[in-house]
C-alpha cells in the first residue's frame, strides 16, 4: 500500500511513502507491516513497525486516514460489491479495503448525512479528526474541535467529550457542543451510560431517549448513542452524542466509534505529552528544593554529632568532677572539725572563724554541684522549679573566677511562679548555655559588667531572661543566631585562628526547649542584651 504505481492499493496523499505498508494474512488474521516509510505508519495512534490488526483499527499514512473492519465469512466471492476506483484484487487484501471504503463512504441506508455541512462525507469526519490530532493545538482546542466534527458530521443537536478521571469526580466535561452556536448545556450526559461504556469498552445506541428509564429527566426525546475514546491500553473518556431528530441508525453509531477510536489514541498521547512538559516545568525546583532539603539533613546530622561528642565530653568532665568532688568532701569535713574544736577551745579566735566559714562555704559548693549533677543524670520527666534551676546555676558559675570577681549579677526570682514539666537536665542545659553565652559577652565589655537572670509568668508561659551589658551582636548577625555552627566570638587570642566559641551554644539551647513547645528568643533594642527562654505550661493550676 502507497503512493506508487507498483502498489496493489494505490493512495495519494502528502507524505505517503511509493511503497509505505503492507497488509498480510497471518495464521489468526490480518499484520500490519511499515515499509520504512520516512513518515511512519501509525495504527491507532501508535507508531508501529509490525502489529496485528483489530477489528475497526485506525492507520496513519502520511495525511491520509485509513479505516478497516475485518469482514466475516470466507473469500471475496465474485458478487461483491467492488468499491469505486479500487484495483481489482483477489485476496484478503481487497476484501478489507473494500469492507472500510463500503462502510464509510457509501450512503447504505438510514444514514442521513450531516444536518449543518460540517463534513460532507463519514470518512472526511473521521479523516478530519486524524489531521486534528496530529495538529499543533492544544488539548482544550482539541475537545473543542473534536465535539464540533463529530457533532456536525452526526447531525446532531449536542455532543459531549466527557473525559474519566479516576482520583476525582468520575467524570469531567472536556468540552461541549450545541447544533447553532446556543448556550452550553445545563443537562450532561448519565453517568449510567458514561460507565455502561467505560466498562464494557462498547459503542452504545439508544433509539427512544424519553423512553429509556436511564435517560430519565434528561429533557430527550429523540436518540443518543455513546462510543468509548479507546487509546493504547485503555478508555479514556467517551464520546456523547443525541438529537432530536432524525433518529441515531446503526450507521452513525459506526461513525461514532470511528471518531472515539481515532481520537482516543491522539488525546492520550496529547495528555501524556502535557504532563510530560509540566513535569519538566518543575523538575528543575523539584530537584533544588531536593537538595536543600539533603543539605539540611547533612548540617542536622554534623550538628548532632557535635551535640554528641560535646554531650560525652561534658559527661566524663562531669563524672570527674564528681570524683574530685568527692575526694574533696572527705579533707573539708577534716578541716571544718579542727576548725571547730579550736572555736570550742577559745570560742572568739578570729582565724578559726574565717576558717571554719570558708570551709562550710566550699562544703555548700560541693553538695550543690553534687545534687546538680544528680539530677542532670535523671531522663524522666518531672515537675521542675525555673527559679530554682537559675539559682543552681548562678552557684554553679561561681567557679568561674571572671563570673565571681568581675561580673555584677542580679537575680530576680518571680513569687509565685508556675512548676513546669520537663527533663530537668534538658532546661537546666538550655539555661546554662545562654549565661555562659552572656559571661562570654562580658569577658570583651567595657565598662560595667552586668549580668541579670529574671524570671516570671507570662502569656500562660513560663520564662527565665538573661541580659547582659556587652557588646551585643551585630545587625548582619541577627539572622544566624540560632544556626549551628555560627559564632560572633573573636579567635583565640585575637590572631585568624579558631573561633572561641564552637556556634552551639544558642542552637543547643533552642533544640533542647522545642520538645516542651519552648522557644528561645533574642531581643537587642534596649540597652541590654538579652535572651529569653519561655516554656508553655499547660494549666497553672495542675502540672503534670
């Protein structure tokens, strides 16, 4: 078949190839073979080098649309019918062709034709619909030119394209078409009918509309018929169409299905290629909000595993100072008993005084950091004392001799404040970070050294507020408070090397909060710098 004189099937038209495909009997039918035309060969829709064909297939060659129906019985027999202008062939070949050309073109009775001249023929429809679907429109001016052939070459008074879509509502109108150009529809077409065709994949006919019980109430009164839009592996959607008068035959039904089958390939491969370039559109943002996202989880886990070395550092610094504390205890004890048997002796000797004072002084130290490192040991939840952690921890600096000998510390404690529920190590850490945070402020502040820790109830939130006198932190700097890794604090010793701080502390502070709903907030417009840590309790009256 093709557009030379050698060619049992002669087929002029634009880009059909002198010898483009040929047809052959094979053992259960009819296979289709391209003859390596330039153009290709399509069978419903798809391009193809070698297919069987089905009953009522649809071939593309070039700009010509070929129609076949496998006719039933045995060979040609010699009173066939031949069609106009087709060679004289006696073989299966002949028989095909003449079967598509006889149902298609010929007026076999009860065909009407078109009511309003859209396509003056059933094949220049369906060959209308195929240069649609290979045309440059997009898929909207596709089911609006596709309801306006088929709606015209029916001669009917409405045709839908009602497409089915599985995730949503189970159909959608693609488009819709009214005989003269009127107003769209207020009736669809019955979903009855709709999934009727999408599950048995058939072409239906219904004679008497304003008979037919599943029509009922929809304003019909002449015929409708429905065809299935068949694409490669499955039914996309169905193809509606009813009048008035004249009624539906079985010939326009045929026409029907010519248009469902040959439009149901294009519009799948038209919808494909949509989500094709939409999924292009946004591969690129896709693949960058990808790797933000794995740049995130990479700085999370270099952030935890600091956390975790920081964390075992901490816990055998801890675990010594425990032992050194105890080791200690033992010689206090001493000293404080000598102390007091020389004050028993001679009750106002002055030397024992100082001694037995700064004894029992160091003995409070050691028992507070004791307790305090007990309680940092306990993973349980419990109802803790935000004034209380404070206290411990401005006992806990007193080590530090900058803190004890240069730093002015005021401390207000709020009455009456509300027990929160937490890990007593999680807030007591959290608390710890940003005094040390504000004593390493200080250690570059001129002027008054001011260290104030308050706390208080607000806003069903209780929070703990540590401002200091230093520098501040600069304005570009704002913005990356809280972000692992980021230290305002100069080098070691002033020269390029590393940062004194290791850009944790604020962060650490933050994470250890979150759990409990807290948050950890900056505020640099006053004098003062300041931190505040605030933790929601739930009911002022009961905690737990």
């Amino acid at each position: 078949v093709g557009g030379g004189p050698g060619c049992d099937i002669r087929i002029e038209g634009l880009g059909v190839a002198p010898s483009h495909f040929s047809i052959e009997k094979a053992d259960e039918g009819f296979v289709i073979r391209d003859a390596g035309s330039g153009t290709g060969t399509f069978l419903d829709g798809m391009r193809i080098d070698e297919s069987p064909i089905r009953d009522r297939s649809t071939v593309f060659a070039g700009d010509v649309v070929l129609y076949f129906t496998l006719a039933g019985g045995g060979p040609a027999r010699s009173g066939d019918r031949p069609a106009a202008g087709s060679p004289s062939l006696d073989n299966e070949v002949r028989r095909i062709y003449e079967s598509s050309v006889i149902t298609l073109v010929e007026d076999r009775g009860g065909f009407s034709g078109p009511l309003d001249g859209a396509a003056s023929t059933p094949l220049e429809a369906v060959y209308r619909i195929g240069r649609l679907m290979s045309s440059d429109r997009d898929l909207a001016g596709i089911f609006e030119q596709t309801v306006e052939i088929a709606g015209g070459a029916l001669g009917a008074d409405r045709c839908f394209l009602m497409l089915h879509d599985p995730s949503g509502p189970s159909w959608k109108t693609g488009s819709a078409w009214v005989r003269g150009g009127g107003s769209p529809p207020a009736q669809m077409p019955p979903d009855a009918l709709l999934d009727e065709a999408l599950k048995s994949g058939m072409s239906m006919l219904v004679h008497d509309a304003g008979a037919d019980p599943r029509l009922k109430g929809r304003g019909l009164v002449g015929s409708a018929a429905c065809a299935p839009l068949a694409a490669r592996k499955r039914t996309i959607g169905v193809v509606w169409a009813d009048a008035a008068s004249p009624s539906f035959t079985e010939e326009h039904l045929r026409l029907l299905t010519a248009v469902g089958r040959q439009a149901g390939g294009g519009i799948e491969r038209r919808m494909l290629e949509k989500e094709l370039w939409e999924h292009s559109q946004t591969l690129e943002a896709r693949v960058a909000n990808r790797t933000r996202e794995l740049n995130e989880t990479l700085q999370s886990l270099a952030a935890a595993q600091s956390r975790l070395v920081h964390s075992e550092k901490l816990a055998a610094v801890g675990l010594m100072a425990q032992g050194i504390a105890h080791n200690l205890s033992a010689p206090l004890a001493g000293i404080l008993g000598y102390a007091r048997l020389l004050l028993d002796r001679e009750p106002g000797l002055e030397e024992a005084l100082r001694i037995a004072g700064l004894a029992e002084r160091l003995m409070g130290i050691i028992d507070g950091l004791m307790r305090k490192s007990a309680r940092e040991s306990r993973a349980e939840p419990e109802n803790l004392d935000l004034n209380e952690i404070a206290s411990e921890i401005l006992a806990f600096f007193e080590g530090d001799m900058f803190f004890k000998h240069k730093v002015k510390r005021v401390f207000r404690p709020a009455e009456g404040l509300p027990p929160v529920r937490g890990v007593y190590g999680d807030l007591s850490q959290a608390l710890q970070n940003l005094v040390a945070n504000a004593v390493d402020a200080l250690r570059t502040a001129r002027g008054q050294k001011l260290l104030v820790l308050e706390t208080g109830f607000s806003g069903g939130r209780v929070f703990a507020a540590v401002s200091d006198s230093g520098p501040g932190v600069p304005a570009e700097a704002v913005p990356k408070l809280f972000t692992p890794f980021f230290t305002t604090k100069a080098p070691r010793g002033g020269g390029d090397g590393a940062p004194e701080g290791t850009g944790l502390g604020l962060y650490s502070a933050q994470k250890l909060v979150e759990p409990y709903g807290g948050t950890v907030e900056f505020d640099g417009t006053g004098r003062l710098t300041v931190f505040r840590m605030a933790i929601p309790v739930r009911d002022r009256g009961e905690v737990g």
